[in-house]
C-alpha cells in the first residue's frame, strides 16, 4: 500500500522538478518551433492567398482586354460589312445605269436601223411594184 511519509514529499518534489526541467529543456522549445511553424504556415497561407487574388485579378483583367478585342474586331467587321454594302450598292447602281443606257442607245440605233430599213423597202418595193405591173401588163410605166 501506499505509506504517506517523506518519500511521499521527495518523490512529489522529484516530479515537480522533474516538469520545471522538461518544460524548460523540452516542452519550451517545441512550443516555440510548432508557435514558428504556425506563423509560418499562416504567413505562406497569405501570401499564397495574395498571389491567388492577382492571379485572379491577372486573369480578369485578361479576359476583359480579349472581351474588349473581341468586341472592337466585331465592330471592325460590321463596319466592314457596311463600307462593302454600301460600294456594292453603289457598284450595282452604276451598273444598272450605265446597262440602262446601253439598253437605250441600242434601242435608238435598232429605230434608226428599223428607219433605215423601212425607207429601202419602201424603195424596194416601189421598184419592184413597177417592175411587177410592167410585167403583167406588158408595156413601160
């Protein structure tokens, strides 16, 4: 059994001895290495979590300026589109006016021809008629 005597006290003493010297050799020490290691880890976890938010602001702003690009480009290519319609527009007008005059001056000259033509007939057929009618009746006009 357990006898309270001075052992009780020596070996209480002991202990408390024993605790003093391990918190000052052991306890101490690896406190302050793990108190470090936190610190540590807490200041990496702030830079990492600093250099995650530029990272992220990097990409942000890049997506924005290819956003921007996209959108002038879009722009370009509409005003292109534009610049091309309204040259088609005016290529085709031209075009259809200069096929109208054609059209037209060709029209005058088949009239002239068509005039042309018609006053030989008349000839023609004057001179045939009377050559016809001298024929048939046999005689000179």
């Amino acid at each position: 059994m357990i006898s309270v005597d001075v052992t009780l006290f020596i070996q209480i003493g002991n202990f408390l001895l024993l605790v003093f010297l391990m918190n000052i050799v052991l306890y101490r020490p690896i406190r302050r290495l793990v108190g470090e290691r936190n610190q540590f880890v807490s200041e990496q976890r702030e830079d990492i979590e600093q250099a995650d938010a530029e990272a992220n602001n990097a990409v942000r702003t890049f997506e924005d300026s290819i956003k921007a690009a996209r959108l002038r480009g879009r722009q370009k290519v509409q005003e292109m589109k534009d610049a091309a319609y309204i040259a088609e527009k005016d290529l085709l007008e031209r075009a259809h006016q200069g096929a109208g005059q054609e059209v037209q001056a060709v029209k005058e000259k088949i009239q002239q021809d068509m005039g042309t033509v018609r006053d030989q007939l008349k000839q023609q057929v004057q001179a045939f008629s009377k050559d016809l009618a001298q024929r048939v009746l046999g005689r000179s006009l």
